[in-house]
C-alpha cells in the first residue's frame, strides 16, 4: 500500500470520527428538545415545515461530488432517527410489504419509524383519524397514467389534512423465479404498472397473459409461489420474495414519476416554499368555472393542478381538487380564498404543506 493511499485512509478515520461526534451531539440535543416541549406541555415532536426547510438548506449548500438527492437522503436519516430519540411514530400505508407507498414513506420519515401495511386507501385514512397511526402516506397521481382517485374521493369526508408530499421516481422490473424470458407464461401487475409498461410488454411478451392484481408487491408474491409467473414490481419486492431481476427499468418513460400525499390530524405551518390543495364546489350555472378560477388569476396564484370528480351528492354535479402554490397564512392565498369563496358553493383547505423538496 502507498504513503498516499494511507494517508487517506487515515483521514478518513479522523473524519468519520468527527461527524459521529457531530452526530452523536445532534442527538443529544434533540433529546433536550424533547424534554422541553414536554416540560411546555408541547405534544408535537415532528415539525414538516421545520425539516423541509433543513432539507431545503442542505440541497442549497451542497457542492458535490454527492448529488443533491444522496446528501438529502443521508440528512433525512439522521433527522429521522434523532426523532426517534423524541418519539418514534407509526406511519401507515397502502400495502402489502414492498410497495412502492412503502419506499415513499421511507423517503419522506425515513428508516426511524414503524411502518404499517393496510390493504386499501380508505383504510389509511380511517387508521390515521382513529390515532392509531401518526401520518398516512397516499398515492395520488402518476406522471404517466394521472390521478388516482380513490384518494381524492376519500378527501370529500375526510377531516385529515394534507401534511406533505413525496415524489418518488419509478423504476419497474421485470421479476420471476425462471431463468429466461422464454419461460415465462403469465404477468402479474397492477393495472396502472401495466399501462406504464405497454410498449415493453407489447415488444417482448405481446402474447403472455397479463393478470392484474391490487399492488405491485402483491403481484411478486403471486408471482414467487409459480415458476413460469411474473411480476412488474420494484427492487424491494424481488429482495423481499427471492425473485430474480429478468429485466431492469421496463417502464416506457423514463422519468415515471408518482407523487405520494402524507395526511394526519395537524395543520402545517408555513416553511417558505409551500403548496395548498383545495376543494372546491361551483354552482351549476354558465361561467360558474370561469368564476371559480378567477379570483387566482386576479391574486396573482398559480394553479399546478386541477381534477373534477364526481360529488356523489346528485347526478352531474362535480367538485374540483386544485393545487395552487403558496400557504393559506400567505397574505395573497387568503385573499384569493376569501374571493373564492363568495364564487363557490363550497370551499375546502385539505391542507398547505411544503413542497417536496426532491
């Protein structure tokens, strides 16, 4: 071994030395914020606004060679597991075990937490309003295949506010106990897995029966007790059902996106770079829509999103879920929501939160 090379290594030592220092030192100092806010009667341990701006900070000062999304990644865990040391909490998802919901959740809480698998959108909902759960995570839409609406319909009774979000970017994989392409006879997926990867299937296995199934992570455990099955899933769900990686990034977009909601019980106050989700209803009558968006135009609002949803209430009668950007505290949000509200039958705050920092 050189000098050089030794000396490195060396270096390297003396650093790791200094950041578990530093590390460790964090962690103290969260357990002594933990002990004030229950001296002040404080319940809240985890603050969104306060880690997206921290998050916000790191992405701004790094310089590389690490990109943006490793050094987030690593801060986000050592915020999680100091959170930990306040309070560990329960963060419940769409399941089964190796969804991608689940991998959104860890994204965004990070390693630190307990993670709960539950079967349907509606029943992260209910558990989150019962309190069995701290925060429930969501899928909402997808870059390629649009709007999941079993979670916006849940939003039309629900009291939980939207906290945060999480995007996350999706890589499917071809997943088998079989050796080769050949030897496959079914697919198992989820239909909108399906959808996003249409072109690759209809290329390389036009003629293979394509099965759907509720989660992606259902369809690898389907697929591990066949030997001729497939499944489209993720990375986590080949490791977590000893499934062998046939075929990488499958999907015909390479920057499938899906974009994932955390919901619970507390309103999040401002961070700085923020978004607010609404509800909103318009009275049937000409101009009715064209009087529903003026009031963002007129304030100055840009408006991210839009989706109409039948309301349930009476036949062709429709609700509209927007994304605009900024906080209902923003001083030109409250205007345009208390003109918006004399537009409107009906005006609802799902939440403001901050913006998904990557």
């Amino acid at each position: 071994m050189s000098d050089d090379l030794k000396a490195m290594r060396v270096r390297i030592d003396a650093l790791d030395e200094q950041i578990q220092a530093l590390i460790t030192e964090r962690a103290r100092i969260a357990q002594q914020v933990a002990q004030a806010k229950q001296q002040s009667g404080d319940g809240t341990f985890y603050r969104a606004e306060r880690e997206a701006e921290v998050l916000r900070n790191v992405k701004a000062r790094n310089q590389g060679p690490l990109s943006d999304e490793e050094i987030t990644r690593l801060f986000r865990e050592i915020m999680s597991a100091c959170l930990a040391l306040e309070q560990v909490m329960t963060i419940a998802y769409l399941g089964p075990e190796g969804t991608f919901t689940q991998a959104a959740a860890l994204k965004h809480f990070g390693h630190s937490v307990e993670t709960v698998s539950l079967a349907t959108i509606k029943d992260v909902f209910r558990e989150v309003e019962s309190g069995n759960a701290s925060y429930g995570v969501v899928p909402v839409e997808n870059s390629t295949e649009g709007v999941i609406n079993h979670t916006l319909d849940q939003f039309m009774n629900s009291p939980l506010q939207i906290c945060g979000e999480v995007e996350l970017r999706i890589h499917h994989h071809l997943l088998s106990k079989a050796p080769a392409l050949k030897d496959i006879r079914r697919i198992y997926s989820h239909r909108q897995s399906l959808a996003q990867c249409r072109e690759w299937l209809d290329t390389h296995l036009n003629e293979i029966e394509q099965q759907e199934v509720s989660s992606n992570a259902e369809a690898a455990k389907m697929a591990a007790k066949e030997l001729h099955a497939a499944a489209i899933a993720g990375e986590a769900a080949a490791d977590l059902y000893g499934l062998n990686i046939l075929e990488s990034n499958i999907e015909d977009e390479p920057d499938n996106t899906t974009r994932f909601l955390i919901i619970g019980k507390r309103a999040t106050p401002r961070s700085g770079g923020d978004k607010t989700s609404l509800l909103v209803s318009t009275h049937n009558k000409p101009g009715a829509l064209h009087a529903m968006l003026e009031p963002m135009s007129r304030n100055g609002i840009s408006m991210t999103r839009i989706e109409s949803r039948p309301s349930r209430r009476a036949m062709w009668d429709y609700v509209f879920f927007i994304d605009i950007d900024g906080h209902v505290d923003d001083a030109k949000v409250a205007k345009a929501l208390g003109e918006l509200q004399q537009a409107a039958s009906l005006v609802k705050v799902l939440g403001s939160y901050p913006k998904a920092v990557l």
